[in-house]
C-alpha cells in the first residue's frame, strides 16, 4: 500500500507535509484543496502510521530523516517546502540537520525544539517510558482515551476527543509503539542549534489557545531568529482546527 499520496501540479514547488503521533497523510485533507493550488503536495505517513510499516532502530530520527529525503528526491524534487505537526515537525528538524540543502523553507507546527539538558532528557525518557507501558498493555482505545485527556488536546470536546479516538483505534499499537519510543522527545537533537545554523526560511505555527507551545516559543524566539505565527481561534493541532487559516498563512508566508 502506498505510504505517500500527492495533490497538485507536479509542475509546482514541492510541499512535504508530515502528520503527527497517532495521525497518517490523511490528516491534511482539509488544507489541501487550497494547498495543491500552490504547491504539489507530498503527504506522507510516518513508520507506524497509516500505511507505513517501516520498524526504526532506537533512536530514529536520523533514519527516518534519510528516509523521507531520499523518497522526495527520488520523486524529483532535490529541494522542497517541509511542513510538519507535532511529531512531524521534530522529524522535520532532523532533516533540517542532516539533509539542510534540501530545504527551500521550514514549517514547524507545534512542534517541540528539543530539550537541552541531560537531566530534561532523562526525565522525559522516563515519562515516555509510562506511556509506552500503557501503549503496550492496554486496549487502543483505552490508550487513546488516556492519551487525548492531556492538557495539550484541553481544547478538544468530548465529541472531538470521541471522534479522534475512533479514527486513531485503526492504528497498530504494536507499530505506533516502536515509532513512539525511537522518536522520543529525551531522544531528539536540540533544535535550537539546527535552526541556528539553518539558511532557508523557518516558520513556526503555533494554536492561540495553546498555552504550553505559546509559552515556548516566546522563551525560543529570545534565543534564535524564528518567526512565530499565531493561528487563531485553535489550539494544538491548529490545522484541524482552523484549515483554511492554516493554509492561508502557509501560502502568505511562502508566497509574499
């Protein structure tokens, strides 16, 4: 089965848009009728997602960044737009490391830069690990009952948290776990010096009811040269919440 669907003229600057945990390429379906009229839209599913079936080694992300990079180039786009949610946009940041001549412009939606210290990281290891646990010995759903309680998703109601967890209980656990644990954030380079030393264009959209991640990257832009744009009326997950804001602002930002 297909693990990329694209949208668009192939004629047009190439757009990779990457989903995050829990999610697949369908997730940007609603952006794209607006999209795909600017750019040839790449969706891709993440290993343990969707139809992607990949098993990464622990930690991932310099794999999968191989990975996602030598498909689009292969597709005949030696550079490219990269947009990424959540998990998507830590991805992102890694291939922003390892392959950063690809990239015409980085999008990161509410997307964590990485931790600094050894200590944060550890700690985090460790609060992942709790989740992992759970992942691995309860019923999906119950997982994702539990997963979508957090205080990042407070903005969902219950018929959206409902409707999420249908359409996430698809997944394999057993898959969504090895991608879970090799692309931990105690696991993840530190974005900050990736974004500092990067030459194209970077963005980074953030849920004006997202109080964790606005927070952030306030404390982010005081340190490095990154545009923050703040999307209206959304909280995580800005591009459900709000996609033809979202696409509106991609397309303004990439196309002044």
């Amino acid at each position: 089965m297909p693990t990329i669907k694209r949208y668009g003229d192939t004629a047009l600057p190439a757009l990779v848009l990457l989903h995050g945990f829990l999610g697949s390429k369908e997730d940007w379906q609603a952006c794209l009728p607006t999209l795909s009229q600017y750019f040839h839209c790449i969706c891709i599913d993440l290993p343990g997602h969707g139809e992607n079936e990949q098993i990464l080694p622990t930690p991932g992300f310099e794999a999968l960044a191989d990975t996602i990079t030598h498909q689009v180039i292969n597709l005949g786009y030696p550079q490219f737009h990269l947009l990424g949610y959540s998990l998507g946009g830590r991805v992102a940041l890694h291939i922003a490391k390892f392959h950063p001549a690809t990239l015409l412009s980085l999008m990161l939606e509410s997307a964590h830069l990485g931790l600094c210290s050894t200590r944060d990281k550890q700690t985090r290891l460790k609060h992942d690990q709790k989740w992992a646990d759970k992942l691995a010995s309860k019923p999906i759903r119950n997982f994702l009952s539990e997963w979508y309680q957090q205080p990042v998703f407070a903005e969902l109601n219950n018929d959206a948290r409902e409707q999420l967890i249908n359409i996430r209980s698809k997944n394999n656990p057993q898959a969504l776990l090895h991608c879970f644990q090799s692309t931990s954030l105690g696991l993840q380079d530190n974005g900050q010096k990736v974004l500092k030393q990067l030459h194209c264009p970077r963005y980074l959209l953030v849920g004006e009811n997202d109080n964790k991640f606005s927070n952030l990257a306030e404390k982010w832009q005081q340190k490095i040269d990154l545009s923050v744009i703040t999307i209206p009326n959304s909280g995580h997950n800005t591009h459900k919440a709000q996609p033809k804001m979202f696409a509106a602002s991609v397309i303004q930002l990439l196309y002044p």
